[in-house]
C-alpha cells in the first residue's frame, strides 16, 4: 500500500466550473495514486457529480487542469483505461446481460475475461435475461459489470450501491476492495457513510463546491476530538452543569451524553461531582457526526 | 514520487465493434416488433391502397407510387431509429454511459445506419414485390437495381437529419415531432401523390423538400421525373447533408449541456 500510494496517476489542480452565473467548484485540487479508493463525500449539490463529470470530459475545463495519466480528460486513449458508472434510468429493454457485457467487452483493448466480469458483478444466475426484466438492484449490478469488463485502471463509481439490498451491497464492497488489491484506483461518490468509510483509503469532502476537508477516514473522525462519554447516573443535572464550556450535556433520564474535547480532564470533574456513575463509556465520533460537524463548521 | 502516464498503444479491433454494435443494435429492434412491424407495413400498405388498389390510372401510377412510397419507405426508418432511437437513449442516460465509454462515436452510427439499410432494404422488397406481382409493374432488371440503390443510398441525408433532431428532442417529443416532420414533408414531395398534380405554389415548396429531390433521382431511372437537372437534385441532397452533419456535430460536441 505504502508503495502504491507513491504513484500519482491523477491530478486536479486550481479547477473550478461555473453554471450560468452560480460556481458548482470552487478552485479544487486534489491528486489520485494507484490502487486506492478516494470517496467523494459531501450534501445533494456539493459538487460530487460535477467533479465527476469534469474528470470524465462531460463537461468543459475552463478553470484549472485535470491530467489522468497524463492525458486529458475526455480523449478516447483515456477513456480506454477508465471505467465509469454514472446513474442511470434505463438500459436499453430488449438485450441480455450477456450480450450487453460483451459489446462493452469490445471497446476495450485488453478486457476483462467475461466469466470474470460475471463473478465479480454476482450476475451469473442471470446472464441472459433481457434488462427489462432486472430488477432495480440488478441493474445496477449490470451497470457496475459494464464499468469493470475493460479491467480499468481508473473506475468512476456515482453512487454504486443505490437499490442495492445489504447482500449486493456487501459483495459490491468485496469486489471494489479486490479490484483494489489488484492496483485499480477508484473514485467513488455515495450517501451511505458507513460505505466510505469501509472502503476508503482517503476522503474528500465537498461543501458547496470546495473541498472542506481530506485525509484517511481515521484522520477525518480524530479531526474532531471530541468524544462521547455516556453514563447512567442518578445525580440530577444540575450538578453537572459546571463542567467546563465546550461541553455539551445531553440528559434522558438518567442516562447522560456528554461531548467532550479533553476526556481526562472531564471525567475527573465528572468524579469530583459524584461516584454514582456506571455503564460508563468512552467512544470516538463516527464519521458521521464528523461528516455533519465539519459541513455545519463550512458552512458557518 | 512517479507519475503513472498512459501506455496502451495498442487499439480495439474497430470492425469488431461495427459488427457488435451493429448486431445488438439489430437484436434490440428485432425484439421490439411493437416499432418494427408497423415501420415495415405501413408505407406497404399505403402503396397497396393508393397504388394498386384505388389507383386513377393503372398504366403509370403503380410504377410511379411505387418509386414515390419507396422514398416515403426508406424515409421512415433513418429518421425513427436516428431521431428517436437516439433522443431515448439520451433521455433515459444510456447515451451517456456510451459516451463516457471508450466506444468510438463512429460505431454507434454505423450501427444505426446498418440498422437503417436494413430496414429500408426490406420495405424496398415488399413493394417491388407487391407492385410486380398484383400491379403488373415491369420494369427492366437494371432499372429495377438501379432504384432499389439509390434508395437505400438516399437514406443516407434522412439519418443525418434524424441524427440532428435526435440529439436536439426530449425523448417525450421525438415520435410525435419526427411524424409532424416525416407525414408532412413525405406530401408536400409529392410522395403520395404525383408532384404534378399540385397547384404551382406546392410545387414551388417541394423543391426546397429532400425527399422530393430523391425521389425525382428515382423516378428519372423510368422516365417519370419532371425533367429536372440529375445535378440539382444531387447538390439539394448534399447540402442538406453537410448542414445536417455541421448541425449534428455541434450538438454532440457541445458540453455542459444540463
């Protein structure tokens, strides 16, 4: 790992992408290694799928400079080695999975092997149904199939596990890790939190067109140092109320959350003030509470 | 720190391509017989009626009409499966999941200009059939050749035109637009009905119209044109054609378009 993240095959530098009058990027920067997942996070109109799209060459660059693999985005030689899965509302009804993988199959120089693709994608049971007949989970796995067969060296994935039932999503999980191992760099855009945070190498996360934040999941989550105390305790909260300021006490009955920035210190006064404590803990904010923290210090 | 660049030089084999695309492209309209029967029997259809069946002069007119919905025949598929093949396909975001792929925009023409011949050819059959067999036509056998190319050649304008209107229409409107677009003009030609027959403001209006112009190539093979310079005709085609594809060009090209 260490070694591949020496390999840049991606970088953005300075873009931004102005709507009519409105920016949807606002001066991002960021820069893509060999096999890592980069998520992609932020609100509904951050700017997730512009960035996308701007790497894909859906959308001019005016603003800044993208080069993957030192080419520009859009040109047919890069997109050979990309594959991309956008969201989609229809295939084309009357074709089977089978035969929609293998005209795919034919764009690519050195696709994937066919029996491979359906493995990967879980499509084997119905390789030749027409896509009509696909369910909303099985499409996407369709769809999922067609951005792999060409055996990417960069995969674009918007939002993947929509429609997805836990199963197909855990597999979908499996698989983007296993492409990984194999030196495939994924870019990957989604709302379930706990996804990226599974398999993301590094976030970036994106607020009203900038990026407000990046690192590893772990460093997102420890950038906010607060934790979380709970207890159950039968003082009454008055008598916590001189803890110190930063804290926030949240009481419902008698269990008690307290938000706290320097536990040491706070559990010390949390003892000074009373021993009735028990079922205590002591647990780092996941990355959701990071994720809703840092959007509202953004947008602050 | 290293920076990866690319390093496939080598290519797809493009005919490869062309034949899958073509061959799914084919499948798919096969198994919608829901669109592909009624292209198939409806300008037949209307030759049998107006050309065979209630004709005003049964020496000239099956020869002629034949010609004509021939035209009107060939037609009909290079602006359906261009105009509204591709405007659904935009509509429902497939055409941008082919974008984004590496398939060369050539194959996803070709393939529906195969699509498109083959369609044509086999409307051209029905009618020479029907008007050979119920309506005595006989013509020679190079004359016979000769018309069925040039109809399937002169479709070739009609699925630039299709392709343009394809990548400017909401999927919701492009069947009824491409019929406000297709009945109309196939008349105003003098497809239906012999351009002749038109007062002289109509048929001021018709030259200005693609298919009239094909269909008076077509009709100079039997005699039965208005007399018109071969050439002309030609240059209306090619005009319309390079337009179209300036047009076409242009809308595919252009970015940032939601």
């Amino acid at each position: 790992m260490q070694q591949n993240r020496q390999i840049k095959i991606a970088s953005i530098n300075n873009v931004s992408k102005k709507f009519q009058e409105k920016y949807a990027l606002i001066d991002v920067s960021m820069d893509i290694y060999q096999g890592e997942v980069l998520s992609i996070l932020g609100p509904n109109g951050a700017g997730k799928t512009t960035l996308i799209n701007m790497m894909l060459g859906r959308l001019s660059l005016k603003e800044g400079e993208i080069a993957i693999f030192g080419l520009q985005p859009g040109v047919i030689e890069l997109k050979r080695q990309c594959g991309a899965m956008l969201q989609v509302s229809g295939l084309p009804d009357m074709l089977t999975v089978k035969e929609h993988v293998q005209l795919f199959q034919s764009y690519y120089t050195t696709p994937m092997q066919y029996d491979k693709v359906i493995e990967l994608a879980g499509l084997e049971s119905i390789q030749n149904q027409y896509s009509k007949n696909l369910s909303g989970g099985q499409k996407q796995r369709l769809l999922f199939a067609l951005s792999i067969c060409g055996n990417p060296r960069l995969l674009f994935l918007d939002e993947p596990s929509v429609g997805m039932d836990i199963n197909a999503r855990k597999s979908l999980w499996r698989t983007i890790t296993e492409l990984k191992k194999q030196g495939t760099s994924i870019v990957l855009t989604t709302h379930y939190l706990q996804e990226a945070d599974q398999l993301s190498d590094r976030i970036i996360m994106l607020n009203q067109g900038r990026i407000i934040h990046q690192g590893t999941p772990n460093e997102i989550k420890s950038s906010i140092n607060s934790r979380k105390i709970s207890f159950i305790s039968s003082a009454s909260i008055d008598q916590f109320v001189n803890l110190q300021s930063d804290n926030t006490i949240e009481c419902s009955g008698k269990y008690y959350e307290i938000q706290s920035t320097d536990t040491v210190q706070t559990l010390k006064q949390i003892f000074a003030i009373t021993d009735d404590i028990s079922d205590l803990s002591v647990t780092r904010a996941a990355l959701e509470d990071a994720f809703l923290l840092l959007n509202k210090e953004s947008e602050q | 720190m290293q920076i990866s660049t690319h390093q496939n030089i080598l290519k797809p084999s493009l005919w490869k391509i062309y034949f899958l695309e073509s061959k799914t492209e084919t499948l798919r309209m096969l198994r919608t017989p829901g669109f592909s029967v009624p292209t198939l029997l409806f300008p037949v259809m209307f030759y049998t009626f107006f050309g065979i069946i209630f004709t005003m002069n049964a020496a000239t007119m099956p020869t002629y009409l034949m010609v004509t919905y021939g035209v009107f025949g060939v037609i009909g598929p290079a602006l359906f499966s261009f105009g509204v093949g591709i405007a659904v396909d935009r509509g429902q975001g497939w055409f941008d999941i082919k974008e984004v792929s590496p398939m060369p925009a050539s194959a996803y023409i070709f393939a529906r200009i195969v699509l498109t011949f083959l369609f044509s050819l086999a409307i051209v059959m029905l009618l020479f059939f029907m008007g050979a067999v119920f309506a005595d036509v006989e013509l020679l056998r190079s004359q016979w050749l000769l018309i069925a190319l040039i109809l399937l050649l002169g479709s070739l304008p009609f699925c630039v035109i299709g392709m343009t209107l394809g990548l400017f229409l909401k999927s919701s409107s492009a069947p009824a637009t491409v019929n406000l677009i297709y009945l109309p003009m196939g008349f105003l030609s003098g497809l239906w009905i012999p351009i002749t027959l038109f007062p002289d403001v109509m048929q001021l209006i018709a030259n200005f119209l693609p298919p009239y112009h094909l269909a008076q190539i077509a009709l100079k093979v039997i005699d039965m044109d208005v007399g018109a310079n071969l050439w002309l005709h030609i240059g209306v085609l090619l005009t319309y054609t390079i337009v179209f594809i300036i047009l076409a060009n242009r809308a595919y090209n252009k970015k940032d378009k939601k």
